[in-house]
C-alpha cells in the first residue's frame, strides 16, 4: 500500500513537471509570436511612423521659431527688422527651390522621373518582318538606350539649374545678413542683443527648412516603395501604354462588363459542378438548395456588375482600351517566346525568354540534383 502511494505521488509530481514545462514553452511561444507581431507591424508601419515624427518635431520647431522671433522683434534696431523684412521673402523662395533641388535628386536616385521627362520616348514604326530578329531587336534597343540617354542628360540638365539657381540665391542671402549692423548706433541702440536673437531665430528657421525637405523627399520614398516594377529580362520592346498596364501589377483587374457577363456563366457552372461532386462524394443529392444559391449568387454579380462607374466629367484623358492591350501584350509575348511570371517575394512581373528559363532550370537542377528528367518511356509509364 505504501508503495502504491509513494508511486502515486512521484507520478503527481512527474505531471505537475511536465505541466509546468509545457506551461513554459507555450509562455515562451506566446512571447515570441507576440515579438515577431511587433517586428512586423513596426517593419510595415515605419514610413507612417516617420511622417508623424516629421509632423511632432515640425511642430515643436515652429514653436520655437515663434518664441525666437518675438524675442528679436523686442530687441533689434529699426535697420534690423527692416533688413530682416527684407530677407524674409528670399528666405521662403530659398526653401521652395530647395525643396525642389532635393526632390530632383531623388527622383534621380530612384529612377522617378517626373512626367515632363518621363513620358517622352523615342519609338517609330518600321516593317520588322523585312529585318533579322536580332537586328530589329538591335533598333528597339536603341530606340530605348536612346530614350535612356535623353532622360538622364535632361535629369542632369534640371539638377544642374535647380543647384546654381540655390546658389545664387544663398549668396545674396548671405551678403544680406553680413549687413546687419553689430556695433552701436548713433540713436545709441544695441545692436548686439539682436544680432544674436536674429541668429538664434534664423538657425531655428533655417533647421524647419531642412525638415520641409526631408518631409517633400519622403513621399518619394513611399513612391518608391509602393510602385511595382517590371524586371524585363527579355528584353521584349514594350509601349508606354504596356509598360504602364505591367507596372499595375498582378492584382489588377479592369472594368470590362462584357468580359465580366461572359465570365460570369462560366465561372458559375464551374462552381456549381464542384459543389454538387462534393455532395456526390458524401452520398447526398445537391437538390434544389444548390440551385437556387447559384441563381442568387448570379443576380448578385450581376446587380455588382451592371453598376456604372462614376468618371470625372472634366478628365478630357482617353479612355484606355485594356481589352485591346491585353490582347496585344498576348500576341507580343507568343511571337517573341517571352515568358511572364509573378516573382514570390516583390510581387512584380518578371518576364524572360523560353530559352534563358529552361537553361536556368537545367542549371539548377544540376546544382541541387534534386530532379531527375524522365526519358518518354518512364513518361508513358507514369501516365
């Protein structure tokens, strides 16, 4: 009985040890999910934490800037605040083109080009069925190297004027405040006491400046990191309007009531086969439930895709066929053996040519010899 009792306890004791170290690894668990959650939301949240830090210490400096400003008005001289009313509208052009200086230079390192620059391409039509391949394909690259070349050289161009514009206009900024009268005047002012309020403040102003800039080129930064690419190592010619519909995305989808009503049948039918051989594989008959979910599930659609789109009425742009482009992009990419995939981890369109993806993949399967190719008779074997 004594044994049983000492046995019976041990394997209490046993449990509540297991139990606690369970305990303790789905605490630990638990901590680690919730840090990985944080690490997420903070990863993915940084350009919304970073406006918002822009924005408090945007605010804490113009309060400064305000308290420093009435401190020099209650001390500078009569030619002081006359000079400083002077320099005050400079001082505002030089924050706007310093701005704009900063956004081209950005835009230079991101390859977003404004628009003025950006849509202007080099492309004219020629009889490409007169040429070998490789040569028509030669004068679509030079068409675009061509377009490149002017891109940058103009890029450079604006950089270069915006830089010597912001120069000028810091040296006259410059020659303005070394006018500041610093020694006593024949009204017996001290000019002293306000040189150093208006440095004080003109420090305070040109650090909110800095941080205006930074603000502008930050939307680029979002810019960057929210538009998609296309990674075209085809090297296929592509249009503006073909570019713009790939840099779109994978998830886009255009409105097209027409494909959508044709679709729609087919898609319905479909669903409608695999509901009913779900029932089928359970014994059940589908019946008239099943019906009438899909005649309901029709009329929905339908009613969703017979809503017109509101269009602005003063947006004179044409109206883009995507139908037209879509159909053109398919020709395009059977004739020229191109390839389009979505990549994993970007989400972008990656197009190559059939002959570079079967290299790679002979490539890496001899890398890992994870696969083996199968000659026809294992083929006919398998099927």
């Amino acid at each position: 009985m004594e044994e049983r009792n000492r046995t019976d306890k041990i394997n209490q004791l046993f449990d509540l040890n297991r139990r606690h170290v369970q305990h303790s690894r789905g605490v630990a668990q638990c901590q680690h999910f919730g840090t990985n959650t944080i690490e997420y939301i903070l990863h993915c949240t940084q350009h919304i934490m970073k406006v918002c830090s822009n924005r408090i210490s945007l605010f804490k400096l113009e309060i400064e800037e305000s308290k420093a400003l009435d401190e020099f008005k209650k001390v500078a001289t009569p030619t002081q605040w006359r000079l400083h009313l002077l320099l005050e509208p400079k001082l505002k052009l030089w924050s706007t083109k310093n701005e704009n200086f900063q956004k081209a230079t950005k835009r230079v390192e991101y390859n977003l080009l404004p628009k003025f620059i950006g849509q202007t391409q080099l492309s004219f039509n020629f009889n490409e069925t007169q040429f070998p391949k490789q040569e028509a394909q030669e004068i679509y690259d030079d068409m675009k190297q061509i377009s490149k070349d002017y891109h940058t050289r103009s890029m450079t161009l604006v950089i270069k004027t915006q830089k010597r514009g912001l120069e000028l206009l810091t040296n006259e900024i410059k020659q303005i405040i070394q006018c500041f009268p610093n020694n006593n005047d024949d009204n017996g002012f001290d000019t002293q006491a306000g040189l150093t309020a208006f440095h004080q403040y003109n420090d305070l102003r040109e650090k909110r400046f800095k941080l205006l800039a930074e603000k502008a080129c930050h939307f680029l930064e979002i810019e960057k990191f929210l538009t998609p690419t296309i990674i075209n190592q085809a090297n296929i010619r592509l249009t503006e309007d073909e570019q713009e519909i790939l840099q779109l995305g994978p998830r886009f989808i255009y409105n097209d009531p027409k494909t959508a009503t044709r679709r729609r049948t087919i898609e319905l039918v479909t669903l409608k086969r695999k509901i009913e051989a779900r029932f089928h594989e359970k014994k059940v008959s589908p019946g008239r439930p099943v019906n009438e979910f899909i005649n309901e599930l029709y009329l929905l659609l339908q009613n969703l895709h017979n809503i017109p789109v509101i269009s602005n009425q003063y947006n004179n742009k044409k109206k883009k066929n995507y139908h037209r482009l879509l159909k053109r992009l398919k020709f395009k990419f059977k004739s020229t053996n191109t390839i389009i995939r979505k990549t994993d981890k970007s989400k972008v369109f990656h197009l190559d040519t059939t002959e570079d993806y079967d290299k790679k993949s002979i490539e890496y399967m001899n890398k890992t010899k994870a696969y083996q190719c199968l000659d026809e008779r294992e083929k006919l074997r398998m099927a």
